[in-house]
C-alpha cells in the first residue's frame, strides 16, 4: 500500500508540472512582463518609499494570480513533509476570528475545504512561499519588480502620464481590490476583480505578497537601478499589495511592509515568477 502511495504521489507530481508547463505554453496561468525602466518609489509616501529613481528590469513571466489554497496542496502531498517541515512552511491551524487556513490534514493526505480551492493560500511562511516556488520552476519576485507589475510592467509614455495609478490598474480600490470596506472581512477567490495593465490580478488586495528581498528602510537610496535584488541579509522579508483586511493607504502600489520570514498569518500569500529562458509563453 505505501509503494501505491508513493506512486500515487509521483505521477501527481508529475501530472502538476505537465499541466503547469501546459499552462505556461497557452498562457492561462502566467503573463509575460517586458523589461524596461519605471520609477520606483513615491515622493508622497512613507519614508522607505524615498527617493524615487529609475529602475531597469528585465523580462520575466509572472503568475496572473495568487498562489491557491488547491495549489498548495499539490505541492504538500508531493512533498510529504515532516511534521517540523510543514509546520515552517504554513500553519494548516492557523486562525484569525473567523478566517483560518483552509488546508487540512486526514490520514497523511493534505486537503482543501470545499469552497476554498481557488482561494489563495494563507498562513504560509515566506519560507513556504520560496519552497514553492522552487518546486514549481520558479521563484519569488524581487521586490522590483513586484512593483514593475503593479504599476503595469514595460507600459507606453503616454499611460504612465495619464495612468498613474495609486493602486494596480485603478485609482478606484474596488474596481481592482478586495480590501477592508468590501471584502466582507475575508479573503475572495483570486481573479474576480479587473485586471492590471500587465494582465495580473489581485496586486492590490486579497492577500498581501511575500517578495524574495530582505527589507531595508533606506535601500532605495543604496540600491544599483539595475535589477535591484535587495540588501544581502536581514532580519524582515517584504511583502507587498496589500490584503482583505487593509484600508486603501496600505494598498497602494508603492506602500512597502515586512515581517520576519517565518510570520504565518491570515494577511499574506504569494505568487510566482520565472524567469524568461527556456520558456516560450504568449506574449502579450
């Protein structure tokens, strides 16, 4: 029986990494975001927005959408972590009031509750979040060019003078972002709202998004315009967009937060990027 299992558990590997190349080759679950300069930052925000300054980024391809809660699982019976393994990479008891990770465990199987398979996955740690991703093929974002997305990716003059926008592909909250006067206190299904100019969504809202970077306060005024990767070492990860349970100031495109890379909450998820060699997506 355990020799069925196992096998069970490879051609399901398997099958996730053929459906999730599939995917990537009819560009349903990632959208490809041409390099180019933007200006990182906002001169009228908090202090570890300052200063502004042009940043190069080069082409990468980005999940339209959070990671889910279904998604997850995959990777968790894969895996078949240890107890301490997925306990440090997400808090399937995690609870906050009336929100709770929606992954459980039955007979060594990890499952999603009915309802919540599309929704994103919570109470995951950053070093679950990076974890994933590297199963997947992938990584997470720097903090860069999670911006360079939000703000549209490699977009024409005349959009970045006219759409400006404070968050990701709106200056109207709910058009774009599920967020604390309309989520009904609670995470939603990821891509009900309008999509960005870089064809992402939830950027704003939903669940805020670890970032692969070390979090400085005054990086920005250290940092190479270069594909900038973030300070070596740290004590905090960033996390960028936003969340459900956020008012509109912390949705904003520039507005930068952290947390120590082992924080399991109800506010932050993740998404993946790859880069672009050995991969042919659409491009849109």
């Amino acid at each position: 029986m355990k020799k069925l299992a196992l096998i069970s558990l490879f051609v399901t590997g398997l099958f996730f990494q053929f459906n999730l190349m599939y995917a990537q080759k009819n560009d349903t679950l990632f959208t490809y975001v041409k390099g180019g300069y933007f200006n990182r930052g906002s001169n009228s925000g908090d202090a570890d927005e300052k200063p502004v300054r042009k940043i190069k980024i080069n082409d990468f391809f980005i999940g339209k959408y959070e990671v889910t809660n279904a998604e997850y699982c995959v990777f968790l019976n894969y895996l078949k972590p240890d107890a301490g393994l997925q306990r440090k990479y997400i808090n399937i008891k995690g609870h906050y009031k009336e929100i709770k990770c929606r992954i459980y465990k039955k007979d060594s199987v990890y499952y999603t509750e009915q309802g919540y398979k599309n929704l994103p996955v919570i109470f995951v740690s950053w070093f679950g979040a990076d974890a994933y991703c590297k199963f997947v093929g992938g990584r997470l974002l720097t903090e860069a060019e999670w911006e360079y997305a939000a703000k549209g990716g490699n977009i024409s003059f005349l959009s970045k003078l006219f759409q400006n926008y404070l968050y990701s592909g709106s200056n109207k909250p709910g058009i774009v972002s599920w967020y604390r006067d309309n989520s009904e206190n609670k995470p939603h299904r990821v891509g009900r709202k309008k999509a960005n100019k870089a064809n992402t969504f939830d950027m704003s809202g939903n669940a805020e998004e670890w970032c692969n970077d070390w979090y400085s306060p005054e990086y920005y005024s250290v940092s190479p315009a270069d594909n900038p990767q973030g300070i070596e070492t740290g004590r905090m990860k960033v996390h960028r967009g936003g969340s459900w349970y956020n008012t509109p100031e912390m949705l904003r495109i520039t507005n930068r937060r952290a947390s120590k890379p082992v924080t399991q909450n109800a506010l932050i998820g993740f998404r993946i990027v790859k880069d672009v060699t050995g991969f042919s997506v659409k491009k849109n």
